[in-house]
C-alpha cells in the first residue's frame, strides 16, 4: 500500500510515515485486513477460503477482459 500511495495508485494517507520512517497508516490498515481475515476464518472455516478464491477468480478475469 505503501508503494503504490508513493506512486500516486493509493490514497495519500497510505504514504504517511512516522519520523523513524514506519509507514503506519499502510501497515495499520494491512493489519486491520488481517484482523478481519482471521476472524472470518475462525468463523466460517470452510467458506472463507471459497469466499477469497472467488474474488481472486474474478478479479482476474476481470483484469483480462479490460486488456483484451
């Protein structure tokens, strides 16, 4: 997140970092999409990963057609 914030593809909140360099508002939010994952996976075990494959699936087909 951190780099693509620097690149201008993420918002600017992402490229903020600490005065020792940390970039923490990227790393909160990465650790926050952590969090979620494990309580969904900790909550619906068998269809978590079905859930990310999905996504993961469509995303990349997605990706495809706009190139083609």
């Amino acid at each position: 997140m951190f780099g693509l914030a620097e690149g201008g593809h993420a918002p600017a909140a992402f490229a903020k970092v600490s005065k020792r360099g940390v970039p923490w508002a990227a790393a909160a939010a990465m650790c926050g999409a952590l969090g979620v994952g494990a309580i969904l996976n900790a909550a619906v075990p068998e269809g978590v990963f079905v859930v990310v494959a999905s996504l993961a699936t469509f995303v990349t087909v997605r990706v495809w057609r706009m190139v083609l």
